[in-house]
C-alpha cells in the first residue's frame, strides 16, 4: 500500500501518520510507502517503510502531476488554507482550496488515461459549506449555502469530488469534520481557534481571550476523532454512497457556555477565571453564519463515531497531549 499525504505537516497530518505508523497497514494491505507532501517540506517520522518527504504547493504547474506519478493508492487530501485566512487573502484561499484541489484530481484521472488507476481518495471538507439561512438540523441532503470564502471553496471541491468519482476517475469520499477542538499547539489563523484556545491556555495556567457570547452553539469533535473519521473513510465500501459522496461527520453540539462549564468540571474555577471576554464583531460575523447542529445518522449507519460529551474531549486532550495539562481538578 503505497499513501499520499498532502497537508501532512499540519497537525491532523501529523497525527494521521502517527496512526498509520501504528496500525501498519490499511484496508488489509500493508503500508510500503508514504509520500508527505506540504507547502513546507513534513518531517520524516521514525517507521520502518520508505517515507519521501516534499515541500510542495499543489496549485503549481506539475506539482500534482510529479505526486501522482507515484500512483498512490491511497489518497488523503489534508491540505488547505483555514477559514480565518482564507476570507482576509481571497486570492490565496482559492489558489490553494480550489486550484490545488483542482490539479490534484485533474493529475489523477490524466493519469488513469495511461492506464488504469482509480485510487481511493479521502478528501477533508468542512461543516462551513452550510449557511444562513439553516434548520435547526442539517442533514447530507440539505443543499450547499456558504457565507464565507472557505465554505464556498470546499463547497466547490466536494461537487468535484462528486462529479469525478461519478466518472470513475478515482474513488472518492469526501468527510465534513466539526470543529476541531482542542487543536494542540498554538493558536491558528481560523476563525474557529478561540474554541480551542479558551479550553487549552486555561489548562496549563494561561489567558485566553473569548470573542463571541457564551450562548454560540456550535458542532465539535476531538482530533482523535477526526483522526478515526480519516481512517474509517479509508477502508469502507464507498457504494452506499451513491451521488452523495460527502459526509458530516458525527460530532457533539455544544454553545460556549457548554464548554466552559466542561472545562470547570475538569480544571475548576482557576482555570475558567484564565477566560477573558473581548468582543470581535469579525470573528462573530463570521460565526453567525454557520451551522449549529447536524443529522449525522448517515456516517453513524456506516461506522463513523464522535464523542458524546465536551468533558469527553477535554479528557481526550490531556489524554493525547500530556504535556498541555495541569493539576485535573477531579
């Protein structure tokens, strides 16, 4: 089984590696060879395959084609610009969203015209194609509405992802991941980071700043998660998909109130005193205009699980990242 990463240096990369070097092998077959692809070059982890590591951008004339010359045949497309930076540098989201996505899959079916190669690919989307005006509950079916540049890229790659596996030209799933929360490391360029840092500054004895109102609702998953949602998508019989080859991921609705009271249960009230509130009418906007809870019996019928509970995720946190703990105050 031979893998491309492309996105790898980033965190959900990291860790996806991380998993694949402990499994050792994918849909019963096992791992020969990882290509790690990013606009930096990934650092090369100690496993007992080949590992090619490539500093890369995608929407660059022969970059997809010289990646998938190596006809992987497994496939995860990570990389992207975040939403928060994607809406301040609209010339550099679309590059990077669309184009890079774009010469990939375009890279992929010149390639099958040389001779056969339908790889499976597992392509990363995000619950931001949603927008304003939304039901309470959203479904797969409910049609695609982004508010934002981000939302509007990926929205545009999962039809694409549709339209080229309806033609054979790879296999393809696309997976809708919630936010991300708690994203280890430090704060990122998203409009969604403060979800993280408000629960992970406070846990190692740092401020954080909360820009929006503690009754914000929003769609969550841990990256352990995320990391078991990628893996899943690897191996399952994408048939039952039909047209619909795009999944919200299941994930757990919670407002930021939800989260700061988890937070109390587990760290207590020192860490939740660590929460400054300052309002950002930019940040808020563009919050406003997502999605707050989803029908995700879809994935769920076909394997994919979330967590239940926001103490849940702050406990797979600690878990996963020992280091970004203090004294658990049960």
């Amino acid at each position: 089984m031979k893998i491309l990463i492309t996105g790898a240096a980033g965190m959900i990369g990291r860790k996806l590696v991380r998993a694949l070097m402990r499994s050792g092998k994918v849909r019963g077959q096992p791992i020969r060879r990882l290509i790690l692809a990013d606009i930096v070059a990934p650092e090369a982890p100690d496993f007992d395959v080949e590992i090619e590591t490539l500093a890369t951008d995608l929407s660059q004339p022969g970059a997809a084609e010289s990646l998938i010359a190596q006809r992987p045949d497994l496939i995860f497309h990570l990389a992207a610009i975040v939403s928060g930076e994607a809406e301040a540098d609209f010339e550099k989201g679309y590059r990077v969203n669309l184009d890079g996505t774009r010469a990939l899959f375009e890279a992929i079916r010149l390639a099958g015209r040389e001779r056969p190669y339908v790889p499976r690919l597992v392509f990363t989307s995000s619950i931001v194609v949603f927008g304003n005006p939304l039901p309470p509950v959203i479904s797969d079916s409910h049609c695609l509405t982004p508010l934002t540049s981000y939302g509007t890229q990926k929205a545009i790659c999962e039809l694409l992802l549709a339209d080229y596996s309806r033609h054979g030209f790879f296999d393809g799933i696309g997976i809708r991941l919630p936010t991300i929360s708690i994203r280890p490391g430090k704060p990122n360029k998203a409009a969604s980071g403060f979800f993280s840092s408000i629960l992970r500054e406070p846990l190692i004895g740092e401020e954080a700043i909360l820009p929006v109102s503690e009754t914000v609702r929003h769609w969550f998953a841990s990256p352990r998660a995320a990391i078991g949602f990628l893996l899943h998508a690897a191996e399952i019989d994408t048939r039952p998909l039909g047209q619909l080859r795009t999944l919200t991921m299941p994930g757990l609705s919670a407002t930021v109130g939800d989260q700061i009271e988890a937070l109390r249960r587990v760290a207590g009230d020192e860490a939740v005193r660590l929460i400054r509130r300052e309002p950002d009418s930019d940040i808020a906007a563009i919050i406003a205009g997502w999605p707050q809870g989803f029908d995700a019996r879809r994935a769920e019928e076909l394997g994919f699980r979330g967590e239940t509970s926001f103490e849940d995720i702050i406990r797979v946190h600690l878990e996963d990242e020992p280091e970004s703990r203090i004294a658990e105050h049960n």
